[in-house]
C-alpha cells in the first residue's frame, strides 16, 4: 500500500455489516483496508471475497457516509451498494447514526467509482439521510 493509500485510511472509519453479526467498525487511526481488516478479524481469503462481494461495507469521513459492496472493479468502474441490502443497512443504520454522529448536514453515498491508487475516488448515488427510515 502507497503512502497516500495509507494515509487515507488512517483518516477515514472503514465498516463492514453482515447479517446476523452487525457492524464491524475499523479502530480509528488504522490503515488497514476493509480486505485487511477481514483478515485480522480470522476470516480467510474465500470468505473475505465473499463478504466483500456480497454485504455492505464503507466508511465514514469528513461527515459523510459512503456505501457500497462487490470485491474487485476496474478504474472508472464502480462499486454499488445492491438495493438487496437496503433492508440490511436500514436494520442498523440507527446505530450508525449514533456511532458516526450523522445529522441532517451529513451526505450519504451508495457507492463509488474507482479512480487511481493515492487519489479520492468520486462519490456516486447520494441519498437523504432518511432514506433508510423509510
């Protein structure tokens, strides 16, 4: 991972949400991406890919939320958080309104679009914070 990656990281809370289980919150100040982060938590390759592919994951920074899920897309693709999980983050987006301390000022993102390694990559699908109330 690049200096830039790393940094990143460190400043954004990355989470992941499986069923059954709840939110998997990233510690402040870590770099680890959200593969790495299955990975210390004992999860092995197949069952990160299918994690990855499968349930929500994002992270949170300078006040907005970013959603999505899939393993792996192509610069200029996308990562799209799949309305089949809506009900999903709807079941713990309460909690994570609290957790992340979210309020009418706060954006929220269903995915975004893969860029260069080091940069920010661009925001897609942004939403009402009461999106998932509803």
């Amino acid at each position: 991972m690049n200096q830039a990656v790393e940094e990143y990281h460190r400043k954004r809370r990355a989470f992941i949400i499986l069923p059954q289980v709840g939110i998997i919150i990233g510690e402040q100040g870590q770099p680890y991406s959200h593969r790495e982060i299955l990975k210390h938590i004992g999860c092995s390759d197949k069952q990160i890919s299918h994690i990855l592919e499968n349930y929500p994951r994002g992270y949170f920074l300078n006040n907005k939320l970013v959603m999505y899920q899939s393993d792996d897309v192509k610069e200029g693709e996308s990562w799209q958080l799949h309305p089949k999980n809506y009900e999903l983050v709807k079941k713990y987006f309460g909690d994570m309104k609290k957790i992340f301390d979210l309020n009418t000022q706060s954006q929220i993102f269903l995915g975004v679009s893969r860029g260069k390694e080091g940069e920010v990559w661009p925001t897609i699908n942004e939403v009402d914070i009461n999106f998932f109330n509803e």
